[in-house]
C-alpha cells in the first residue's frame, strides 16, 4: 500500500464523526445508512459524505439493497486487516 493510500486512511479516520461510524460497522456484518444516521442523530445526507471518504480510502464497501444503501467493512487487504485487528480486537 502507497503511502498516499495510509494517509488518505489517516485522514478518513481522523475526524471523529467517519471513526465512530467505522467503530459501528465493526459490530456488525453490515449496516444501512439510515440506521447508522440515527445511531449518531445525524441526517442521512452527513452519514453518505461521511461513508464516501471511508468507502475512497477503501475502508469500506458500499453494497445496495434495492432503495436502500447500506456498508460492511472491507477486510480485503492486509493493511484493512491488521487495522481491523487493531481496533475491533477483543480483550
């Protein structure tokens, strides 16, 4: 993975809002956007900008379901699944 990749990722979970939405998603398989919008009591329209800068730096990946959209965590590379260890690893 490029460094432009790592910071990119950096950058995504950085804010506050996209890292509790990342640390939801790693609690479940999959979760649509308007559950995730009232977990944190914010629009669904903020939840989907949120979700794009994670889904850009391949954080995650967007899977429809009819109307609605709804993301899992992508633990397809190396670099996603020692992050995925890192803060979803159980004590």
């Amino acid at each position: 993975m490029s460094n432009v990749n790592l910071s990119q990722i950096f950058h995504a979970l950085g804010d506050n809002t996209r890292f509790t939405l990342f640390q939801i998603l790693g609690r479940k398989s999959e979760i649509c956007v308007g559950a995730l919008a009232e977990k944190l009591d914010i629009s669904s329209a903020c939840v989907s900008q949120h979700m794009k800068i994670l889904a850009d730096a391949g954080l995650v990946v967007r899977v429809r379901e009819g109307q609605r959209v709804c993301y899992q965590i992508s633990r397809d590379s190396a670099t996603n699944k020692a992050l995925n260890n890192l803060i979803f690893e159980k004590e």
